[in-house]
C-alpha cells in the first residue's frame, strides 16, 4: 500500500487518505448571517407558547417541527398539535394534548422527540413522546414504550418554567422552579415513573419569576442553571452521569454575581466540546433587562469554568426571551432578543465561539414581534424561529430563515472544492465578481479542535471576470475529519466567511473515480480515483462513437489517491467519456469539453 509521509519536527509521521470529497457552491456567496421570511400562513394560538424561551422547535428528516396550542380549528377540537413546516406552509399534524393552555420543551434525540407540556393553569406537567419511521416526509406515531401515550407529573405551586434534557446514560432529567426551590427529577426510559423531588438550592430561598434550565452538557454531565434574584446572582450545579446515586450533586457554581444580574430568562445551546453558552436575562434590580451570554468551557481548569459575563446588549429598552443559536460549522454563536419598548422588534447579534465579542444590533423584524423561541439543535444555514405577534395570546406567526444566500458581498463564490492526493489536500474556488478583494485567508480545523489559519492566498482587488484560485495544504499528518474554510478579507479590513469544506482522512474504504473538475472545462480537466488494494490500473478517454481518443494511465498502482490531469487542447469540443478497469472494478463517467 502507498503511504505518503512527512518530517515533522524531526518525527517521521505517516497517513493515510479516505474516500475523495467535492463540495461545491452552485450560486451561493460568501455570507453572513441573515434572515428572511417565506412561510405563507400564520397560526392564530390560544396560548403565547413561546412566552419563556424554552426549544419548542426541532429538526428531523429534513423538515422543521414545532408544537402549538390551538382553539377548535377547520373542525379539529381545541389541543396542542404538532405542526411541520412543508415548503412555506405550516401544517396541522395531529394532537398531542387535549389541553391547549400550554407552554412546551422539546429534546429530539435520533428518532424520536420527547415533548414536555406545561399547563399555564395547573401545577402538572405532561409528557408526550413521538416516535418517527421512514417516509419523506417522515410519519411518526406516539411513544409505543408507554401505552397511554403520555404522563403527568404533578410539580409545584407558583410553576413557572419546566425543562428536561437526557444524559449520557439515557436518563431523562426534569427541572423546575416554584414554591421557592428549584427542583430536580428523574426518571430512566420508557420515563413513565418519575423520582421525587431533588432540592438543588439548598440555603437559598428562590423567589417566583425566578427561572431555571436544565442541559446535557461535556458527554458526561447533566447541569441545572438558574437565576436567584433575592442573592443577585445566577447559580449552578451539576451530577456526572456515572454516579450512581442520582442526589449526589456538585458544589454550587456561581457564574455571576452583583449589579442586579439576575433575572428570569436562560436559554442553553451546548457546543460538541461541551461548552455551555446560555443566554441570560439580566439587571432586575435596576428595572431594566438587558441580555448577557454565560459561557463555561470545559477546557479551562478554573474551579467552576466561568467566562465572565458577556454582554449583548444594554439600555433601557427591556430586551427579553434570548436565545441562543449555535452554528458549529461556522463557529458562531447568535443570541435573538425581543425589545417591545422599542415597537416589538426582534433584534440579535453574533460573535465568534473562540473569543467572544458581540458586534452591532440586526433587526430581524419591527413589526411588533416578541415571544421568540426556537430549537435547542446545532444549526448550520437555516433555523425555524417561533414568535407572538405584538405580545396579544391568540397570534402566531413563523420565521424561517438563516439562509447562506439570502444577499451577495463584494465577492462573489462560485466553487469551493477539496479533493485529496498524495501531497495533502488540495483547495480549489472560483469567484465570478470581485470588489476591493485584498485576499482569502485559509483556515482548518481538525475535528473539534478550534479553526486556525493555514495559508492565505491574494485577490485580485476587482474584477468582473471569473478568477481561479487553489491552495495546497501539505501538513496533513493524522487521520481524521478536515474541515476548510475561506475567510475572504476586504481592503478595509473586513471579512465574512465561505461554507466549510470536508476531508475525511483514513484508509481506503473502496475503489472510487470521481467527477472530472472542472466540468465543463477548456482545455483541461482533472480526474481523481482511489485504489483499495494495489491494481494494474488502465484509465482511457473516448468520444461519442465509442472511439479512444486517449490513454491517461495505464501502469501497476499501489493502493492510495490519485489525481490525472487531462489536457484536451487538441480535441474538438462535444461530449467524452473516461473510464477506469482497476482489477474487478469498472467505471464509466462523461464529461464535456466547451471551447
């Protein structure tokens, strides 16, 4: 087998490359972060079911879901729903509960979603499970491990927010707030027995408004984070999934504390590192609530691993509901606020995940939106956004957005792709416009490692002209998954970022040949295959008569990757095919040469 090695830093290091990996941009631009709004049909609710920022919305089968309660409607009788979002409309599933006084929390896992529902009315929450099979779209039925379909769990007076996640061991965790505690209970799988009560805020008297949440967190822990008006501060506690006894809790961690911090909203998104970032409500005493984050990384060594507190925004326009959306790809984390002093706009920023740094306030929308909520998932470039229409209970409607493509930048990017051979991974783009493009740093991460620059490679400042760009990245030395991105940098300074590119490297997996890039080309093409065991390998080129124009290889190969250049100045312009026999393994692809 052929291995490609390196020197680094004295030590001889060997690798070996997996399967080759095109990605490419039919249209799309470098972006930003951006939102639009195309869903067609609104929903009149009996309930503002996003009136805390608890995840009401998730992401299965490529379809967006939520759950909203509604009055007797076109016939269906009175009930919280599951709805999906098909296109752009929103359409009525089937009815979870009979109660329609609801708030929801939702933690989809694999196939199936598990969804809490509090009633605004009692002390009782229900659990609903749902249980999705094949289809497109997907058709789901209720929980089958618990034959009623659902349970009610009595918690307690003054409830004002209940929240579960599921640890590592497939426990399920229900915390809430109320009657001056915060609570904690379990309950293992098929989760229709519930433990009794774990006080968390031992010492700590817990006033109503106060809001707590609870979140998986670092692959092996399962935290509850709250907010304690009456001491000023935000609090929490964590349990290691291993520890058998489930009372067995950690020291009270204080993430913040003093200057009238602690108020009654927190939303949690957790990165695949196990960073925790929760965006907070904050300054009561003052009257005034602004929107911080709170970030824990695990990575750090301090006694609780708390960033200082973060802030998003301040004043006195009484931001409230954050939420927080993790795009890990991007390594971006976006926190939306609702402001009403402000006429009901929903606003939000974004800061990259490595340092965190807010820059200036978007309006997502000004027409009397507040309430929002959204899901608990990583994203990538679209999310659902849940919201009331101006504070009134009987109005909902829906943003679907966070779209890649939604404007274009000075820079327009045609192609970003990445294929590998025996030298590293090779980097190619095209733009097709460019304006005051001072260049493209390029950056790499290795699996969850954080992003670092690798290279960086001139514009060509402006130009209406298409411009072919390629970087070559020789400093592979492990196997694992690569991830690439263009960080396109203007005259002035600012810069935005392409999609991510990815590279698995490893052994071998099969014989494979790819698609000649680029396609159409003039006059040159190349074409990249991989041999799982070394072969006598014959690559030949036809025309449309079934005549061979050309011979591209025809040798012994010791198993790897492999990239041919094909150079068809000679050859008239119409269709080609190119076919590899590599011992039992035979394939034929076209291509098209354009003059």
């Amino acid at each position: 087998m052929k291995i490609a090695s390196y020197d680094n830093p004295g030590k001889y290091k060997k690798f070996l490359f997996s399967i080759i990996l095109f990605v490419c941009l039919s249209s799309n631009f470098i972006y930003s972060q951006s939102f639009f709004s195309p869903v067609s049909n609104s929903i009149k609710s009996t309930q503002t079911s996003a009136h805390k920022p608890q995840s009401k919305v998730w992401y299965y089968g490529n379809y967006w879901w939520a759950v909203i309660p509604v009055d007797v409607d076109g016939g269906d009788p009175a009930g919280t729903y599951l709805w999906r979002l098909t296109g752009t409309s929103l359409t009525k599933l089937i009815k979870l509960s009979d109660n329609n006084d609801t708030w929801a929390d939702v933690k989809a896992i694999g196939d199936v979603t598990h969804i809490l529902l509090q009633r605004e009315s009692t002390d009782t929450v229900e659990l609903v499970s749902l249980e999705f099979v094949s289809g497109n779209p997907p058709t789901y039925q209720l929980w089958t491990l618990r034959p009623l379909g659902n349970v009610s769990i009595p918690l307690d007076v003054n409830l004002e927010a209940a929240t579960i996640d599921i640890d590592s061991q497939g426990r399920m965790w229900l915390a809430s707030d109320g009657n001056t505690t915060v609570k904690i209970r379990w309950s293992d799988s098929p989760y229709d027995s519930w433990s009794s009560a774990i006080i968390l805020n031992t010492g700590h008297n817990i006033v109503f408004d106060d809001l707590c949440a609870v979140t998986a967190f670092d692959g092996n822990k399962i935290g509850v984070l709250w907010s304690n008006q009456s001491e000023d501060e935000f609090q929490f506690r964590y349990h290691l999934d291993s520890n058998s006894d489930p009372a067995d809790w950690e020291p009270l961690e204080v993430p913040i504390s003093g200057g009238g911090v602690a108020d009654d909203h927190i939303n949690f998104a957790v990165g695949n590192d196990g960073t925790i970032y929760a965006a907070v409500k904050t300054s009561y005493n003052d009257n005034r609530t602004n929107i911080g984050l709170l970030v824990r990384r695990t990575s750090l060594v301090d006694a609780d691993n708390w960033e200082s507190l973060h802030t998003v925004t301040t004043g006195d326009a009484y931001a409230s509901r954050p939420i927080a959306l993790l795009n890990e790809l991007a390594d971006q984390i976006i926190v939306l606020y609702q402001t009403p002093q402000d006429g009901g706009d929903i606003d939000y920023k974004y800061s990259n995940t490595d340092v965190i740094s807010f820059g200036s306030e978007i309006t997502l929308d000004d027409q009397g939106r507040q309430d929002i909520t959204s899901t608990k998932q990583s994203i990538t470039d679209e999310v659902l956004i849940l919201y009331n229409l101006d504070g009134s209970p009987d109005a909902f409607e829906y943003w679907y957005g966070m779209k890649a493509d939604t404007y274009p930048f000075p820079v327009e990017l045609s192609l970003f792709s990445a294929t590998l051979n025996e030298e590293g991974v090779k980097l190619d783009w095209r733009t097709e416009t460019e304006i005051n493009n001072y260049g493209f740093d390029i950056e790499r991460k290795i699996g969850d490692s954080k992003w670092e620059s690798v290279g960086f490679v001139e514009g060509n400042g402006n130009s209406n002209s298409p411009k072919e760009y390629t970087y070559a990245d020789e400093n592979i030395f492990d196997s694992g998954k690569y991830y690439y991105r263009l960080k396109q940098i203007d005259n002035d300074g600012t810069f935005e970022y392409s999609d991510v590119v990815t590279i698995n490297v490893g052994t071998p997996e099969k014989y494979y040949l790819s698609q000649n890039y680029p396609n159409p080309f003039n006059p040159s093409t190349k074409i990249a295959y991989t041999l799982l065991i070394d072969s006598k390998v014959s690559i030949k080129v036809y025309d449309m008569l079934g005549n061979e124009v050309a011979t591209l290889e025809n040798d012994e190969k010791e198993a790897g990757y492999y990239e041919i250049n094909f150079d068809a100045k000679g050859f008239a312009s119409g269709v080609y095919f190119y076919n590899i026999s590599a011992g039992a393994y035979n394939s034929t692809k076209k291509m098209v040469l354009m003059k």
